[in-house]
C-alpha cells in the first residue's frame, strides 16, 4: 500500500499545498494513494509518539511512504535518519517529491538522505543564529523589542470609565467579561488595573 503523509506545526498552516504536491506526483506516476496521514505537530515531537510512528509500526515489507520534503518526516537529521532507518528495516520504501529522492534500502539512498537532512540542520541553525543576531542588534540600538504597550487611546477608555469599572470589579464581575465590554484584551485591561491599584 502507498501511504501519503501530511504534516503542519500549527492550525493557522493547511494541509492543502502538500496534498496537491503528493496528488500531482502520484498521478504523474500513476500511483495511487492508499491512505493518507495528516497530523499538527511540531516536528520536535518524537516521531514514535506522532500518528507517522504509529502507522510505519504498521506497515509491512514493500508498503511505501510519500512525503512532500524529509523535513516533514523530522526537524532534525537524527530523527530523519532514525525514521529512514526503521523504515529500511522493515522494507518500507519513501519518496521525498520535492527533494526529488528515492529514499528505499539501497546504500546510496541512504548517502543521499543523510547529506540532505545535515544541509537542512546546518540552514536552521543558521537562520537561527542570525535572528538570534538581529535581535540583538535591535536591542543593543535601543529598540522596544516584544508587544507595543497599549496605545493612549485605551488607556483614556479606562481613565473615563474608571469609575464603572470599579463598580464592576467590586460587583465580582471578570476581568474577561469586562474586558469584552470594553473591547479591548483582557491582559490589557488587567495591566491597568494593576497599575491604577483598582485590581
């Protein structure tokens, strides 16, 4: 059987680029995909506890994984290299479409893959060091890093309404559905709170 397998980090990204991806490459090749395995999950999870680690558990000799990229499979070259390994093992041949390899058994595929997963980690490390740089920079330049603090406008809401809030407050009425009246966050309404000492 063909399996396709989908991943995101967050809810805001959608499954939809890497099925079309996968589609197009299979019936290019008129392959069929058998089923698919869509999950949200930060690629740090180790890959054994995911619905992927589940499913090769599963899986037997000639099945045949299909991802979009190995950084699908693991955010790092030891859990790539651990999957490639667990599914060579078993027989489980994989095809990364946009890395363009046959990730099977043989030794080159192996060569290939992990050359590929190291030039993967050594970019992240990098784009991680120059935000790391660049941030610092910011700092050292005397720039507000973080959230903006709330704007005067919310704070003059506040001050007009001070009154009605204490009453609110004192009548045990949230923070969040005070807030909600007001239409503003209620982090931001517990800051001035905090700071006016109404809280």
């Amino acid at each position: 059987m063909i399996y396709a397998y989908i991943r995101v980090s967050t809810e805001l990204q959608n499954y939809e680029s890497q099925r079309y991806e996968i589609q197009r490459w299979s019936h290019s090749r008129g392959m069929e995909i058998g089923q698919w395995i869509e999950e949200t999950v930060s690629g740090a999870v180790i890959w054994e506890k995911r619905q992927l680690g589940k499913k090769i558990k599963k899986m037997r000799k000639g099945d045949t994984l299909v991802c979009t990229e190995l950084s699908r499979l693991g955010r790092n070259m030891m859990m790539v290299m651990s999957i490639l390994n667990t599914c060579s093992q078993k027989g489980i041949a994989i095809y990364s479409i946009k890395d363009g390899f046959e990730l099977s058994d043989s030794l080159n595929s192996k060569i290939i893959a992990f050359a590929f997963s190291l030039a993967a980690e050594i970019e992240r490390n990098l784009i991680s060091q120059r935000t790391r740089e660049a941030l610092a920079a910011k700092k050292a330049a005397g720039v507000r890093l973080g959230r903006p603090k709330g704007s005067s406008a919310k704070k003059d809401t506040f001050i007009e309404k001070k009154a009605e809030i204490r009453e609110k407050r004192d009548s045990g009425i949230s923070i969040s559905t005070i807030a909600k009246d007001l239409k503003v966050h209620p982090n931001t309404l517990a800051r001035y709170l905090k700071d006016s000492e109404l809280e």
